[in-house]
C-alpha cells in the first residue's frame, strides 16, 4: 500500500525514493509488525482475560501443566492482525506472491480459529474434529497451490530443487500441486504439534521465517540467484516482507509468551504460521530446506506418528508421551530447559539451512 504512495511522492521529493528499496521496506516490516504486537499485547491479553478465553490442559499430560489452565489462549490472533497489516502496509500489492501467502496463511488461521472455540465452548482440549480440520486447512492450501500453478510464468516454480546437488532436479508438472498441498498442510500441522511449552514454537517459526527470508532475497535477485546456483524467480523477492513480518509479530508475542506465558498462541496462530511458512518454501522452492531448517517441527511430527503407529501395531509406546517435548519433561527435564534446547537446535539447522547456498 505505502509503496505506491511513496513511489508516487518519489516523483515530487527524490527521497521517498528510498522506500522502494525492498531490504529498507523488510526491515520496516518487522518494525512495524513488531510495534503492533508489543502495543497491542497487554490490550488483547486484557481483554481474553475479561471474556475467559483460557486454556483446557489435557489431564493425561505432564501434570506441571496443569497450573497453566485458564491461561488466556487464541492470542495468536494478534500475531496474524500484525503479520496481514504490517505486509498489506509494505508489501508491493501488485505481486500475486503476496496475495497467495497472505489467502494461506489469515485461512488457515480462521480454520485455527474455530478449533479454538470449539474448545473453549466445550471445555476440553479436543475442539474441531480431525477430519473436519484437515478438510479446511485442505481447500485452502489446495486453492493456493493451484492458483500459483497457474500463474506460474516458467516452468522453474514447479520444478523441485534439492539443495546441496547442483544438477538434483525435476519439473513434476501437475504433481507440482498435490506436492505443495503436502508440504502446506504438513507444515502447518508440525508447527503445531510443536506449540505445547511456553514459546516452543515461535522462536523456531521466527528463526525458519529469517532464514526463508534470505532465500527470498536471494532467488529474487537474478544476479545473485546466478552466482549461487539458486532458481531465480521474478518477483519472489517480496516475500522477504512477509517473512520480515513473522519475525517481527513472533518476536513480539514472544514478549508475553515467553516462560512462565501469560498467553498462548492456540490453534489459531500454529495452524497459521505453519502453513505461512510451508507456503514461503513451496514459492521460494525450497521445501527441503524448510523441512532442515525446521527439523524440530519435524521430529515432532514424526515423534507422534511413530507413537501412533507404534501403539496401534504393537501395543507398546516408544515414548512416554508424545509429541516428543512431552517426552523429555516426563524423563524429568525442566520445562524451560526443554525450550531452549530446542530453539538451540533450530538455530544450528538453520545455519545448516542457510549453509546449503554455498555447498553445490
């Protein structure tokens, strides 16, 4: 929105033309997302209060857990207002790219936002049923995959690159749809499989959201994408706005969620970023990196299928509870200590994401 304007007065004051530089307009989205969240916390944390909007603790949990009940929940919703204001503020809103993630990422987060209050309506942790969710985050990750199919100018933003190998990749054509519905809708369900502790999931989200970013800027730019052996992709580069905005709006909430939360994100917010970020990958095209760089959302996902699998064929758990954070609380580690040894391997994965630009 702001770029138009202020392309407009670059016309009439040579200064505003600073703001169309897109590294000064990421940084100002993560500013801008970051103020939003800082400002409007403690008004939405307040208010959640005042309508008993709390948290329902599973009983079969950690029984540490259980203190947390009533907690003020779905604030999640104030990471969302910040991250669609923020990217609709300074993001180019002639580029399709931004339409697409911003569709994937606010419908998802309606979809979030009905388990939660099923929830809360009902007083119990299970909400929206599982066949009723995954039909909603479904249709809405398979409308934006098709719709980026179709726009699709060249045959790059459905070929499949995998990193590391310089010549490792395949155009999968139409199967470039049911791929990237997967690599959505998994996402989006890691992420939030990983939202159990106190600021679990958000500090890996920010991290992975940076590093996404970077790849975002690079494929971006024809002249860098070249040197690195990277897809370019015209016009990809503004998704380094939205990315800057997860940072800024995580960060933020991060401020009230961190240990001991004074709110949680609910459904509304993990269900949301995950797909965010599921779909920054599929347009950047690099779904493998994601799933490096978030390799904890991923072995939390993995941890609970095993669990399944393992239970149903067996009878028997391989571990004490899962997902697998729950797993290490009950062998007694300290909720705190589970956290940051988890946003400690993500920013090793990270830079082991980030390193895969250079090792071709």
């Amino acid at each position: 929105m702001l770029v138009l304007l202020f392309g407009w007065l670059a016309e009439y004051f040579s200064f505003f033309a600073v703001f169309q530089y897109l590294t000064l307009r990421g940084i100002l989205g993560v500013l801008t997302a970051l103020s939003l969240s800082l400002t409007m916390g403690p008004l939405m944390i307040r208010r959640l209060t005042e309508l008993k909007i709390g948290q329902s603790i599973r009983d079969d949990g950690p029984q540490t857990h259980l203190v947390k009940a009533g907690t003020p929940t779905m604030g999640g919703a104030l990471i969302l207002l910040a991250i669609g204001v923020s990217t609709l503020l300074w993001g180019d809103l002639s580029n399709y790219y931004i339409w697409v993630t911003l569709f994937v990422t606010l419908g998802s987060g309606v979809v979030g936002g009905l388990d939660d209050y099923l929830k809360l309506k009902y007083q119990n942790s299970k909400g929206l049923s599982a066949r009723w969710k995954y039909l909603g985050l479904s249709l809405i990750a398979f409308i934006g995959v098709t719709v980026l199919y179709v726009l699709a100018p060249t045959e790059t933003e459905t070929t499949l690159y995998i990193p590391v190998f310089k010549d490792a990749f395949f155009n999968m054509g139409i199967f470039f749809i049911p791929w990237a519905y997967l690599v959505i809708v998994g996402s989006s369900n890691a992420v939030n499989l990983t939202d159990g502790l106190d600021g679990l999931a958000i500090m890996p989200t920010i991290l992975v959201a940076a590093g996404l970013g970077v790849f975002a800027y690079l494929s971006g730019n024809s002249v860098f994408a070249g040197y690195l052996g990277i897809p370019y992709i015209a016009g990809v580069g503004e998704m380094v706005i939205f990315c800057g905005t997860i940072f800024g709006a995580g960060l933020g909430f991060l401020w009230f969620n961190t240990y001991p939360a004074q709110v949680f994100m609910g459904d509304v917010g993990a269900l949301a970023l995950g797909a965010g970020l599921g779909i920054v990958a599929v347009i950047v095209r690099q779904e493998v990196v994601l799933a490096i760089m978030g390799g904890v959302f991923v072995m939390e996902a993995v941890s609970v299928i095993l669990q399944v699998a393992s239970f149903k064929m067996t009878g028997k758990r391989i571990f004490r509870m899962a997902p697998i954070h729950h797993h290490f609380e009950l062998k007694g580690w300290a909720e705190p200590k589970v956290i940051v040894r988890f946003w400690i391997i993500t920013i090793v994965l990270v830079l082991v994401g980030l390193a895969t630009l250079k090792v071709r």
